[in-house]
C-alpha cells in the first residue's frame, strides 16, 4: 500500500542543522535555527524556570487529564500578561482562553475554528511570513492570500501593506504579527497599528493576531501594544501566544488561543467549538509548561527573577544589532545595513540574496536561511567581526 509514497524533503532549518553539526570549521557560527542563544551559543533553562520546577516536583499530586481549555492558573496569569492588568474585555469577560501545544497549536486550534464556524473566509498572510502559517492554515483548509509587507529594498512598505488590506473583502481573517515579525524583524509602530485597526473596522476583517515574542522586542508592555489596541477597540478578534522564546519553554510546548467576542455570550458559544476542535486534535493540552508558567507569574519573587532574565535576552539582543551595525563599519557598510539596527526581535532580514547566502556558507562556515534571514541571537561578541568580513566579502 505505501508504494506510491513519495519520500519528499525534510524542513529546510533542520537540514541546516544537520549541515552545520557537520561542518568542523572552528569558526563556524549558527544564524539559523530560531532559538534563542546565549553568549556561549547555548539556548539555557531560565533560572526562574528550574525553579518553579522544583516546586513543582514537591507539590504536584496527580498527572491525571487537565481539561481541554487547560490549566486555570495558567490562562488566567498568562491572558493578563498579554492584554494587560488593566484589560477592560477580560473585566467584561469576553475573553476565551483556551491553553494550547505551544504557539503553533494556538495558531491550529484559530484556522480550524474558522474552517469549521467561519466557512468560505480567506486568510491573508504578510509577505513574506513565518513559513509555517501557510503550512498549518492551509492544512486546516483555509483559502491563502497574501499582502506585500516588504519593498525591493528591504524595508518595510507599509503603504503597499495598508493598499492590500484596504482591497481585503469583508470577513476575511488578517494575520499580523504582535511584534519581533518574523522573518523580517519590521514591526509596526502605534501610528501604524491605528492605521491598521482603522482598515480592519472598515472594512470588517477578522484579526488573528501572532505573538510569539513578547517581551523580545522593546518590553513586556511596549510589544504589546497592537494586540492591546485591537482587543480593546474590536469586538472580535483572535490572539495566538507562545512562552517558547520568552520563558525559554520551547519543547515544553506552552501556548494560548486568546478569542475575544462581543459579550460574554458569544464568547461562550465560540469557547464551546474551541473544546471540540482541541478535542478532536488531541484531546488536552501538555500540562508541565503551563504549570510551569502559572507558577511563575502567580510569584511575586519568580516573577522578578523571570523579569529580569527576559531583559537580559532582549538586551543581549537589542546590543547585538547595534554592535553588528558598527562591527559593519570599518567595511563601509554601516549606513547600508542601519535597519538590522532597527529591526526588534531574534530575526533580521539582511537582504542578502541566495547566492551571497550560499556564499557564506560554503566559503566562511555561516549559516543562515535561504531566503537571507538571520538569527541575531546567534551572534557572539568574538564572532561579530568575522561574520561582518564574511558579509562584506560576499556583498562586494
Ligand atoms: N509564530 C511565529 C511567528 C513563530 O516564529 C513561532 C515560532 N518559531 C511560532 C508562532 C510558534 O512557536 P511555538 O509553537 O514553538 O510556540
């Protein structure tokens, strides 16, 4: 029966992965995979973490099923740590939240939602996206559709992205990202947010909005703000959120599906689809991340540990870009590359073609993906210089 399967190619990261395990150029640095990495290249359990864990260990007495919308503690700290304290539809209780296998379940759980309760909608994706949101809403069977984001110059184009969704027809879903946009690292600023959510009303757009690096770009609170705009301002719109980057819980698989509604009634007919579809995908959610992250930020001391920890990644990020903008200097490319500067989050879109990519690769032991993205993170104070040559050998 399996003869006529065809064996088709793995993820293009992964390779990557493979290709850079095996290569023994001492020098060789990783711009690739999208975890964050510290100064020594390691992607570390957060303090705040193994500590919470230890608790946990001490206090948990069953393993027995959570329910299909998850661990209480957890939804309950982590809707308030993306809507804000002070959220006024989580006071009028017309927000589900619904606990997911990380971000990409989240991310899931929304298409299957609209494929099922929302037949006959496009999903509009920015150009270029994450490669897996046309990978999982196109599995979900949703119709994919495209608006420009970047210019041939490698900036942002917000005016083609506005002119795109101002031709969006009524109903269809947008997906944005919150911040730290991968994988270009162009966010919007609060001017533009308001220029968004003034095409979204207008034209009746449904939001769905990824956030998968709170606290990455320029602060808990300051990446929030699209996703707090929308929510205060819209009736309907949908919310994915992932702690793998900002509490470093990647293979712990910790997610939220947030759906906010026009009034607690209609948020409890759509919490109602969101448990059938978690049902019939995989029943409940993974509890040990969750658990994880309920504890923590239900702890005054955790919290701040865990605080302190988040800064210190978006730092060591944030002085990156800076420092790889003056490490590009001396080679008369600091003006040309002044985004990276610019750009928030682990990713940045360099601009480099496939070419000059393959290049760096083959003859300086650098990798990145294909389509010029690279990982800041996987920068380090002794390889900036090295990579800034690398870059300047290939550009020239
Ligand atoms: N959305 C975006 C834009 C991402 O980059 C990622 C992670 N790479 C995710 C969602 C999902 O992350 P996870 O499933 O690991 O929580």
């Amino acid at each position: 029966m399996f003869e006529h399967i065809e064996r088709v190619p793995g993820d293009a990261i992964l390779g990557l992965i493979e290709a850079y395990k095996q290569d023994d150029n001492p020098r060789k640095v990783d711009l690739g995979v999208g975890v964050y990495r510290d100064d020594e290249g390691n992607t570390p359990v957060l303090a705040a973490v193994k500590r919470a864990e230890k608790r946990l260990e001490e206090s948990e007495e069953t393993k027995s099923y959570i329910g299909s919308h998850g661990d209480e503690r957890y939804t309950n700290a982590i809707a308030r740590l993306v809507l804000g304290e002070d959220s006024s539809a989580l006071e009028a209780n017309r927000i589900s939240v619904t606990q997911s296998p990380g971000g990409t379940g989240a991310l899931r759980l929304a298409a299957d939602f609209i494929a099922t309760s929302l037949p006959g909608r496009a999903i509009w994706l920015s150009q270029p996206t994450w490669p897996n949101h046309p990978a999982v809403f196109g599995a979900a069977g949703l119709e994919l559709k495209h608006y420009p984001y970047v210019n041939a110059d490698n900036r942002l184009d917000f005016d083609a992205m506005l002119a795109a969704l101002n031709e969006v027809p009524a109903g269809d879903v947008v997906l944005l990202h919150a911040c730290c946009h991968n994988p270009t690292g162009f966010d919007l600023d609060t001017d533009q947010w308001q220029q968004v959510l003034e095409v979204v009303k207008n034209r009746q757009l449904l939001p769905l909005i990824d956030f998968a690096y709170q606290g990455f770009g320029d602060g808990l609170e300051e990446d929030a703000r699209g996703v707090r705009l929308f929510v205060e301002s819209l009736d309907e719109v949908l919310v994915t959120s992932s702690c793998s980057k900002n509490f470093g819980l990647y293979r712990e698989r910790t997610g939220a599906l947030m759906i906010a509604a026009a009034n607690e009634k209609q948020m409890l007919d759509v919490r109602s689809q969101i448990a059938i579809t978690a049902r019939e995908n995989y029943s409940t959610p993974p509890s040990h991340g969750a658990a994880v992250v309920g504890e923590i930020l239900t702890d005054d001391e955790l919290t701040t540990l865990w605080l302190k920890e988040l800064a210190q990644m978006r730092d060591r990020i944030n002085g990156l870009r800076s420092d790889f903008v003056e490490a590009l200097r001396p080679h008369g490319l600091a003006e040309r590359f002044a985004f990276i500067g610019e750009q928030r989050g682990m990713f940045s879109y360099t601009g480099l073609d496939a070419d000059q990519v393959k290049r760096l690769r083959d003859e300086f032991s650098i990798y990145m993906v294909g389509s010029g993205r690279a990982n800041v993170a996987g920068l380090s104070a002794n390889s900036l210089d090295y990579v800034a040559e690398a870059i300047a050998s290939v550009v020239r």
